[in-house]
C-alpha cells in the first residue's frame, strides 16, 4: 500500500482527484497510511462499497501468507468468521 501511495501521490496535481479503495483496519500500519493522506483533504467515504466473497478454501492459504508478515492472528481472527471481506471507498482532493 505504500508503494501505490508514493506513486499516487507523486503523480498527484494539484486539485487532482485520488479514488482510493481499502479497509483501513486491516492495514499493517494504519498511522502511516494516515500520514501519507494527511495532506489531501478528504471528500467523500463510502462505507463497504466493495463488498468480497470470502471462500473458506482460501483459509490456509491467508493464514500462511499473513504469518509471513508476522501479523497477530487474533485481530485477523474476526475475518474468518464472516463470508465477505469489505472495503470503503474513499475520495481525496489534492488541495
């Protein structure tokens, strides 16, 4: 997510529009994703816009991945007991 942030951000004019999609929650550094967006000013949010068929065969699969990233198991742990993932939809204007 940092990466995109760098290029958006950079290719950004001024006025420019950023329609971003993501579950900020489920970000591994939430505080640093608010400061890079700090500087634009936030337009509109759509809660749950995306909405994303979570299949249980994807189970192990997650789980193997996110111990890679040494994520705590326990705040993921409310993601496994529902079938969808959600993500907001949020629009910045660049000054």
């Amino acid at each position: 997510m940092q990466t995109f942030l760098n290029a958006a951000l950079t290719a950004l004019t001024p006025g420019g529009l950023l329609f971003l999609s993501t579950q900020p929650a489920m970000l591994e550094n939430r505080c640093l994703f608010e400061a890079k967006l700090s500087p634009l000013q936030l337009e509109k949010t759509w809660p749950h816009l995306n909405r994303y068929p979570y299949p249980e065969s994807m189970l192990e699969d997650v789980l193997f991945h996110l111990a890679r990233f040494d994520f705590d198991p326990e705040p993921t742990a409310a993601i496994f007991h529902t079938p969808c993932l959600f993500a907001d939809f949020y629009l910045y204007r660049n000054g």
